[in-house]
C-alpha cells in the first residue's frame, strides 16, 4: 500500500458523501443537471469542491454552505448569463478575496465550505512550465525556432 489509501466501492451517491469531510465532484458539466448531492449529507466541517459547476451539488446544498466561493467569480457570472448556475445563491467570494484576507474563509470547525473551481488558464500555465523544466533537467526535448 504505497499511499496508505483506503478506496470504498459506494452504491450510492450518498453512500459515498455522506459524513465525508472533503467531497471532489467531477461529472460531466451539464446546463440543465440534476444534481443528487442534498444539503442533509453534508457534515458540519465539510470542504465541498465543485469541478464540475453545479452538475452534482443542489441549490439546497449550496444554500447550506457557511462560506460559499469560486476561483473566479466574474467567470462564474459569465457562465450564470449562459444559464449555467441557476440554483447557486448570489454571495459567493473569491478565493483570491480569503487568501488575501479581504474575506474571512472558515471562522468555525463545522463551518461547510463549498468551493466552486471552475479552472483557470494559469493553472496550465503553471504545469506546462514544470513540464518543460523537468524536460530540461532531464535533457529531453530539443529546442524549436518560432
């Protein structure tokens, strides 16, 4: 056991969810979802991250959050004037708002806090760069003119 990790078959998505302190969705993206994720399975001290918009998680659940934020809220309104979002309430943060401290993150230990991720061109940025320096490291590759 390399990582020291226990995976559990669920039947069910609530089998799988309820109780759990860091719940990852990752559907399809759909414009007209219907979630299956209810307020009532989320434990007071949850961390929710949505990859997948609101596919997944009910307007309940959302509404149920503590602290409610997304990587980019003006992306996020973007996607709202596409019919995306429907369900989620208005008060959402940015991240970049906590990590600044211009808005306070969790204030509690059974806050649930819900993250809406919607994924940034940085972040491929970002990995396409340590990519190339560990092709560079290991001397693979070869340089192309532009």
């Amino acid at each position: 056991m390399r990582h020291r990790l226990r995976v559990a078959v669920c039947r069910t998505p609530e089998e799988a969810v309820r109780g759990a302190e860091l719940i990852v969705t990752a559907t399809p993206i759909l414009k007209h979802p219907t979630p299956v994720l209810l307020a009532e399975w989320l434990r007071p001290g949850v961390f929710l991250c949505t990859l997948d918009f609101d596919s997944s998680v009910t307007p309940a659940a959302f509404e149920a959050a503590d602290v409610l934020c997304s990587d980019d809220v003006a992306q996020l309104d973007f996607y709202r004037l596409d019919g995306y979002f429907r369900g989620v309430p208005d008060r959402i943060g940015d991240l970049g708002d906590i990590v600044a401290g211009r808005m306070k993150g969790r204030e509690r230990p059974d806050a649930r806090v819900i993250s809406i991720n919607l994924g940034l061109a940085l972040e491929d940025v970002v990995t396409a760069h340590r990519i190339y320096q560990a092709a560079r490291t290991a001397g693979a590759g070869r340089d192309l003119e532009l």
